[in-house]
C-alpha cells in the first residue's frame, strides 16, 4: 500500500459502521428467526451458495483479470448492511426481517467469507507461491475483531441507553459513509494506475452481480413460496451488500487495492440499481392489489399475521 493512512483509517471506518449497526439491533432481533425459519435459510442460501456461484460465472465470463476477480468473490460472500434495512423500509419489505437476516449473517460472514475469499485466492490467485496471499487464520480472527467487536458494542449501549442509541443512529450512520466515502477514494486514487486498465470490465461485473443479487433475492424466495414483503427483505438483504467489509479486508489485510476496487464500483451502483428495483417491485405489488387472484397475499401481509406462512 502507498498510504499507511488508509491501512489504518479503513478498520475505523468499519468500526464506525458495524458500531451504527449495534446500536439498531437487540437481542430479539438474533431470535426472531426461529419465527420465519424459511424465509431466512432462502435468503441466507442465496447469499453463501447462489452468489458466489453468480460471481464465479460472471469472473469467467468476463474475463477479468485475477485481482480483480478476487475481489468480485470477496464482494459476493460479504454479508448485507444497514441500507438494506432502509431501502428495504422504503419498498414496504419486511424491515424486522431484514434487520435479523442482517444481525445472523454479520456472524455467520465471519466464517463464510474467509472461506469463499480463500477458495477464489487459490483458483485465481497469482502465482507468487503458496501462502504469499490469504486469509489466514490470524486475519480471520482480525475480521471477527473489526466485525462482530463493534456490533456487541452498539447492541451494549442500546440496552444501557436505547433513547441515546436512537439519538446517535443518524449521526453514526451519516458520519461513517462520509469516513469510508474519504479513504476508499484515497486508496484508490494513489493507486489508479494499477487499476484503471480493467476498470470497463470491473464495472460491468459490479453492475451485473448487483442487478442479479437483487432479482435473485426476490423471486427465488417467491418461488419457493415466501409472501412479497419477506421476499422483498430478502431482495435487498442479498442485493445490498456491505461493500464496507470487503474493502476492509481487501486494503488492511489482502493489502491490495486492486482486490477492493469491484467493491468500491459496486457502492456506484448498489443504491441506484436498488431503488430502481424496490420502484419495479413496488408497481408490480400494486398491480397484484388490484387483481382479486392475489389479494389474499396483500391481505394476509397486512393483518400483522406472519406472512411467511402463506
């Protein structure tokens, strides 16, 4: 890396954002699944199994180089964030939903995502011997620290001061886009000569793996029969990823900024493609309103009841 700065600054900069993530959950939110148990294993498949299938296929597809093609898996196994509540609110998805799927899947990630990360370092990685690019055991376990520490913390001051917590939602979450918005454009800006050569192919791969995450999320589940507003949670659960972990891990402990670059393009387009999408989803919810054949979906998700169950 050119900077030591950003090495340094990337880990607080996620500290801030899975802080901002603790202070929104409880720990009802970790037991709430046992409530929708199909919606969530849908969703939780889609993101360990369906997408990293999906990113292998576009990496190959594409072509792209194998730095890149690293990060593009590193994007895909990293787990949904806080956004996903909010887009998920704005489109009439499941929030409480979203916010268990986003709370189980920041723990599960921290073992999912070295794997997957490891598994595309040894089929794409470049060929400097084994163990000179990785995530190791020791790293794992930094991955726990700057992840889950955060979390435990946020979730502490919620259930010490939960007025306070609600308080300091907005300014954590204002505060921490604007800290990771500055050194992301910082490592790569100091190094965009290595990066700039692939970049047409890179965004094309960033765009497609978001538009597919979001339309994946949302009809798989519909198909295996979960009710609209849980597979809208699931949509953008899936769809939005924290592209924050995966340029985390990609600059302080892959120390490449090449490998954080299909993360820092997918922030692009994730909310554009996001909205577009809740916008598409939305109109089509309103359509089956009107049509008598799928009122009792609207109804059922309406009364309160668990509309998983439909």
């Amino acid at each position: 890396m050119n900077s030591g700065f950003v090495a340094v600054a990337l880990p607080i900069a996620l500290g801030v954002i899975m802080f901002g993530l603790g202070l929104s959950l409880t720990p009802a939110d970790f037991t709430r699944v046992a409530g929708q148990p199909k919606a969530v294993l849908i969703a939780l498949a889609c993101q360990m199994v369906v997408l990293p299938l999906v990113a292998f296929g576009l990496v190959t597809l594409l072509d792209l180089a194998p730095l890149a093609a690293i990060g593009l898996m590193l994007l895909a196994a990293s787990p949904g964030g806080a956004t996903a509540n909010l887009f998920s609110h704005l489109f009439r998805g499941d929030v409480a939903l979203n916010v268990s799927l986003t709370a189980v899947n920041s723990i599960i990630s921290v073992v999912t995502v070295p794997l997957i990360t490891n598994a595309a370092i040894d089929h794409f990685g470049p060929d400097d011997g084994p163990g000179s690019l990785g995530v190791q055991f020791g790293k794992a376990v930094q991955v726990f620290a700057m992840v889950l520490i955060p979390v435990a913390i946020g979730m502490t001051v919620r259930a010490v001061g939960p007025a306070f917590a609600d308080r300091m939602d907005r300014p954590v979450r204002i505060a921490s886009a604007l800290l990771l918005v500055f050194v992301v454009l910082g490592a790569v800006l100091s190094n965009r000569s290595d990066i700039t050569g692939d970049l047409p192919r890179i965004g094309a791969a960033a765009a497609l793996l978001c538009a597919i995450s979001l339309t994946v999320g949302y009809w798989l589940p519909r198909l295996l029969g979960v009710a609209d507003r849980q597979a809208v949670a699931c949509s953008m659960e899936v769809g939005i990823h924290n592209s924050a972990i995966a340029i985390t891990i990609a600059i302080s402990i892959l120390d490449s900024t090449e490998i954080a670059v299909p993360a820092a393009v997918y922030a692009v387009f994730m909310s554009p493609f996001a909205a577009a999408f809740g916008w598409l989803i939305s109109r089509r919810l309103r359509m089956n309103a009107d049509n008598p054949q799928q009122n009792y979906d609207v109804r059922y998700d309406r009364s309160g009841t668990r509309s998983d169950r439909t």
